[in-house]
C-alpha cells in the first residue's frame, strides 16, 4: 500500500535524533514519497539539504506568515535561487496567520503577494497556510494568483481545519485540500462534514509532523507513518478502503507536485 507524506517538517530538531529510522518507518510502510516543507530561509535551506540526501525526499521553499517580516529582497533571491533545484516542487508554507499575527497582517499580505510571484516565475504550485484569514487568502489569490495562472494546478490548502464553505471556494478555484491527523480528533465534526464534500481526487494526506499527532499519538511528537491513520479516517467518512484512499492521495500528489 503506497503513500506519500505531503507535508512535514523532518529537519526540525525533533527528528534530529532518529532522523533515519524516522524515514526508515515511513518507507518500510509504503512511503513513495514525503514532501518536506521549508518555513523559514533556514529551514528551506535545510529542506534542500534532507531532499538531496534521500531520492524519495522533495522539498518546498518559502517563508511562512509568523516569518513574513524576514522577506527581505536578500532573503527573497536566495528563495529564487534555492526554488529552483530540481528536489524543490513548490513554493511553501506560505499564506497568512491571523490567529497568533507573529508578523502584522499588512506585512503578511505582502509577503504572500511576493511569494505567489515567485512560485508563478518559477512555475510551481503553491503550499497555503490559513489561520483565521480565509478572506483575505482568498482575495489575494483572486488577484494576484490565479488570473495569471492559466492552466496551471495552483497548489495546497495544507492542514485545512474549516468547514464547508471554504473547502468549495478553494476547491472552484483548482486548490488541493490537504488533510491531517485534525480529522481524527473528536471535535473534529465541522472539518469531517468537509472532507464529506471534498472529491477524492482533490483531497492530499499529511502529517504536518512533528506537530497534530493523530489522536491515538496526541501530544506525542507526530511522524510521516502516522499519516495511515489521516487515510483509515477519511476512508471512513468516504466508505473507502484505505487501500484506495492512499492510492488517490497519491496519484493526487504526483500530479500536483509532478513527481517521477
């Protein structure tokens, strides 16, 4: 049973003890590939270091919104530069977080702008963080993204935690849904009614490890193997195998991220 991790962060130092059994796991379960996501110039760097060691390792490269204050022009083409490795498939974790608001939402917006120009110069898909901002992502991507875009896939809704409505306004735009051990949690009704809607050639398993364990490991640090239990629960909700759920999920993730 094949499945791909399309998101988490392996070179964040709770992996830095047991790196390789981490992956060790994930691959003897039926990992194909993990998608390992930068946040930060540091960890985009790092990123890139992890991808080149490990063939099925890819990396994405961005600045997420806590960080959005460090986009400086430097930071910006050393992204450009680094974006552009053949072990980079998208641009990413960028987006806004209105939630925790580490940078100011003015300096967040510009950062996303800035950085949707990059994935679209370097023709990769976008990984969206969303925390409290839907509206406003939504409005950036309608006028600085997607008008541009052609037929391009535009990218990810990474760790999605609303409801219904949203997961049809980034689902009319092309988007991904990107799905994690959230669905697992016993509160988790209003994103459970969402993955209910959401086709499953549009839905993208992930951990987002070492954070949101699936409940059976909640509070425990999380890693790629656990993304089995994001599968067996939205099989669940879909009256799937969770066979099919990861075969799906999968292919989804080749062709958003084109990977061999």
């Amino acid at each position: 049973m094949n499945f791909i991790d399309s998101h988490c962060h392996l070179d964040f130092p709770k992996f830095h003890a047991d790196l390789e059994q981490t992956v060790e796991r994930a691959f003897a379960a039926g990992a194909v590939a993990l998608i390992n996501i930068g946040v930060d110039l540091p960890t985009s760097q790092s990123s890139v270091a992890l991808a080149s060691r490990y063939r099925p390792i890819y990396a994405a490269v961005g600045i997420h919104p806590h960080d959005a204050r460090t986009l400086s022009s430097e930071t910006a083409e050393k992204l450009r530069r680094l974006g552009r490795d053949a072990k980079v498939v998208a641009i990413g974790e960028i987006g806004l977080d209105y939630y925790r608001n580490l940078s100011t939402q003015t300096v967040q917006r510009q950062a996303f702008i800035d950085q949707l120009d990059l994935a679209r110069e370097l023709n990769k898909p976008i990984i969206i963080h969303c925390r409290d901002a839907y509206s406003d992502a939504l409005n950036i991507l309608d006028e600085h993204y997607l008008p541009q875009l052609g037929d391009r896939l535009p990218g990810v809704v990474h760790s999605f935690s609303a409801g219904v409505r949203y997961a049809q306004e980034f689902l009319k735009r092309g988007f991904y849904i990107g799905i994690n051990g959230m669905i697992t949690y016993p509160g988790s009704t209003q994103l459970a009614e969402a993955v209910k809607i959401i086709p499953m050639d549009r839905i993208l398993i992930e951990t987002d490890a070492p954070f949101l364990a699936p409940q059976a490991h909640r509070g425990k640090r999380n890693e790629p193997l656990y993304v089995l239990e994001v599968a067996q629960e939205i099989a669940k909700i879909k009256d799937l195998s969770v066979a099919e759920v990861c075969q799906i999920s999968t292919d989804n993730a080749r062709q958003l991220f084109r990977l061999q």
